[in-house]
C-alpha cells in the first residue's frame, strides 16, 4: 500500500480532524479545499472520468486563497498531486472515494444534522 493510501486511511479514521471546508470559486472545478488537523492544506476533486485527484499544499496560502484562485492555477505550481488513475489500484479509488465523501459531508455539517434527526425520532 503506498504512504499517500495510508495516510487518506488515517484521515478518514480521524473525519473530526477535517476541517474549513471549502469548495472552489470557479465555477468549472468540482473541488474541496479542507485542512487536516488544523494545519495540513489539501483539496479533493472528482473528475468527470470517475478519477479522484488530491493536492497537498505546503505554501503559505491560506486555504481561502487557494479556493479562490481561479487563472491564477496556470502558473501556480506549489503543491504534490496525486490521482487514483496514477496510483492505479482498486484500494486507492475506494480510499479516495471515501475520504472525497467525508470532506463533502464536513461541508455540510452532516454529522450535526443527522444527530438532529436521530435525536428528534422517539424510538
């Protein structure tokens, strides 16, 4: 299994520790920009392939200006990238897949509104 599979799993074991989710401006990037552990800058995006790609960032920008870059990823050029069509393997997709499902929820707060929900149904 590859370290960045690996360490996907341990996102997606600790979902408390994705945080600041937020989606692109452009309105042609289907992509999430989140932290982990209030300090690591990642985004996820679904391609119309059915791949999932992930970026590192290890620059200053904060989180906000990234989401906002729009022409400005041209020439940008700070960031590690991977992608389920590279790494290749069944594992990585459902990994991917999983933890592109978890920022999205995160974005939404899902964990509160279902908590809501249950609380609200007398069983």
């Amino acid at each position: 299994m590859s370290k960045i599979v690996q360490a996907v799993n341990a996102m997606i074991a600790k979902p408390d520790a994705i945080t600041d989710v937020i989606p692109a401006s452009a309105a042609d990037r289907d992509e999430l920009f989140f932290l982990y552990d209030r300090k690591y800058k990642w985004s996820i995006m679904k391609t119309p392939a059915d791949d999932y790609l992930l970026y590192y960032y290890p620059g200053d920008q904060s989180i906000e200006v990234l989401a906002a870059m729009d022409e400005e990823w041209n020439t940008f050029n700070q960031y590690v990238h991977y992608s389920t069509k590279d790494l290749g393997t069944k594992e990585a997709r459902q990994t991917f897949a999983e933890l592109f499902g978890i920022v999205k929820e995160r974005r939404y707060d899902m964990d509160k509104v279902l908590d809501k929900i249950i609380r609200d149904v007398p069983f």
